[in-house]
C-alpha cells in the first residue's frame, strides 16, 4: 500500500524512469526502492511548486538541495539523492524529453572520509565463533552464514539469493549474481565449507515440513528463504554480543564481513585487480580505498605506542 502511495505521488516521467531501471537497467530492489523515495520527495517538491519533476529548472533543483541540508540530511543522503535526480535527468535527456540538462553543473556535497567498518584477522575469527558460544538463534547455520558470507566476500543480497544448484558439490567455490545482473565466481574457505557441511542436514530437516520446499542454501527455522533484512537482523544479534565481550565498539554489519574480507586480502599482498574481481566492482576505485586501511591503522599503532607521538 505504501509502495502504491508513492507511486501516485511520482510524475509521469519519474514513474517511466523507475520502469526503466527495473526492467532495462535491472537494479536491485534495494537501489529502486532508494531512488522511488528520492524522485518522490523531489516530485512532491516540484509540485508545490506548481511544476512536474521533468520541468525542473536548474534553480530549482539547487533550491531542493538547499532544503535538504537545513533539513540536517546527513551529507551521504543528500548526495545520494542528489545522484538519484542527476540518473533521472540524463534519462530524460537521452529519450529526448528535454533538451537540456540541469542537474549537470551540480557538485556533490562535502563529507568527510570514512574508512569501512571491518574486523582484523583475530576479531573475524572470534567473531564467527559466537554463534557456537551464545547458544541462541540457529548456531550451525549462522556459523555457516558468517564464514560464508566473509570467505567468499559476498553482499548480503548476493547471500539470500544463493541457491544450492549455484554451488559447486563439494562448496568450494558457487556463482552469485551481482549489480547489474553481472553473475561472478565466488569461493569458499576450507573452513566456511566445514561449516556449511555441518549445517546441511539440519537444514534438510527443517524442510521436511516447510511448503514448498526451497533450494536456497540458507534459510529459516521455518524452512523459508532468508531476507536481507533477515540477514541484518542475525548479524546485528552478535553484533551486540561481540560489543559487550570486546569493548571494541565496532558496529558489525553484514557489509562489514565484505569489508573484512577485502582488508584482509590486501594486507596479505592480494592485487587489487583481482579483488576487485572477487568482489564484482565495477571501478577500480572502489576497490583501491582498502588500500588506505592498512594505512591508517599503522597510523593509529603509530599514535598510541610512540612516546613521541
């Protein structure tokens, strides 16, 4: 009901757009889903200003921005928006619905560089054994779960959508399907796939009675498919934990063990080229800012042990 709402309040073009993605672009649900809230937002903006979203004049695209930075929009959040409505003008001006494009002269907002959240070597390890210490949820298949999803350095929409026909027999390695639809090789620690084995049959038993029965290889204590939402919440359950025991104050996220794994890849002298193979990166860009991790944890050993520091 909601997700009509908003679709009501889209301009025609907007809604032509978000079609477009979905079916000729192919993102994900989670990027459509993002740029329905932004072009929502800027359409309703449009609109009290008397004016459709694809008449928007560069003046009035600076003054939206404007808007949303009084309204205290966390830097990320406006840029992101701010990408949403440059994707939805370059639309327009490719079919030809305006001649022009106002969004082009526009400059990203300030923020400030943070490195991603990830765990060093001993943490991941200690980490992936407290579902075997907390005795709650379902500790073989999270067990499985973090060290396939840190292993393989997967995203958590790529984990909720493996199936065990995208699995080599003996799990070493499976095909996962990216951004963009883009379908890449994956593999699998020796000990991700001891701890997969370990969880197969007590997933068979759960689907025994589940209907219909599913083929992905992670599911619930139900016997359904897991979410990504699903997902977050199980990692965000000993996220806690592992706070609470370390003292470390890491916010541990699914993403994080994606984080972890290419940090850890970098420090043990991996080529950036292949890991941004290994991790489906587009831009090599992206790959080269866990680079700069090593970097500025030696900075911070550096600060806490030298006495002159």
């Amino acid at each position: 009901m909601e997700q009509e709402q908003q679709t009501e309040q889209l301009s025609e073009k907007s809604r032509e757009y978000l079609e477009y993605l979905a079916n000729v672009r192919h993102v994900s649900k989670q990027t459509l889903r993002a740029y329905s809230n932004d072009l929502t937002h800027f359409s309703a903006y449009c609109a009290a200003r008397g004016i459709a979203a694809e008449q928007a004049s560069l003046h009035d695209v600076q003054h939206f921005m404007t808007e949303l930075a009084r309204d205290d929009l966390a830097p990320s959040s406006v840029n992101r928006t701010l990408s949403s409505i440059r994707g939805f003008f370059r639309f327009l001006a490719r079919f030809n619905y305006r001649a022009d494009d106002p969004s082009t002269s526009l400059r990203n907002v300030k923020q400030p560089k943070t490195l991603p959240s990830f765990l060093w070597e001993p943490e991941m390890a200690e980490f992936a054994e407290l579902p075997s210490r907390a005795a709650k949820l379902w500790a073989e298949r999270d067990t499985a779960l973090i060290l396939a999803m840190y292993s393989a350095g997967v995203r958590v929409s790529e984990l909720v959508s493996l199936f065990l026909k995208n699995c080599a027999p003996d799990f070493t390695s499976a095909r996962v399907i990216g951004k963009g639809d883009k379908e890449r090789e994956v593999y699998f620690s020796d000990e991700a796939r001891e701890a997969i084995f370990m969880y197969l049959p007590l997933r068979a038993e759960k689907l025994i009675k589940a209907s219909p029965p599913t083929d992905a290889l992670f599911i619930s204590l139900r016997g359904k498919p897991l979410s990504v939402p699903g997902v977050r919440w199980i990692i965000a359950q000993y996220s806690q934990q592992f706070a609470v025991q370390t003292g470390l104050g890491k916010n541990i996220h699914p993403h994080s063990l994606r984080h972890s794994f290419a940090t850890h890849l970098v420090n043990a002298g991996c080529d950036v080229r292949v890991i941004q193979e290994l991790l489906g990166h587009v831009s090599i860009s992206t790959t080269a800012r866990y680079a700069h991790v090593n970097v500025e944890h030696l900075k911070d050993v550096y600060e806490k042990s030298h006495p002159h520091a």
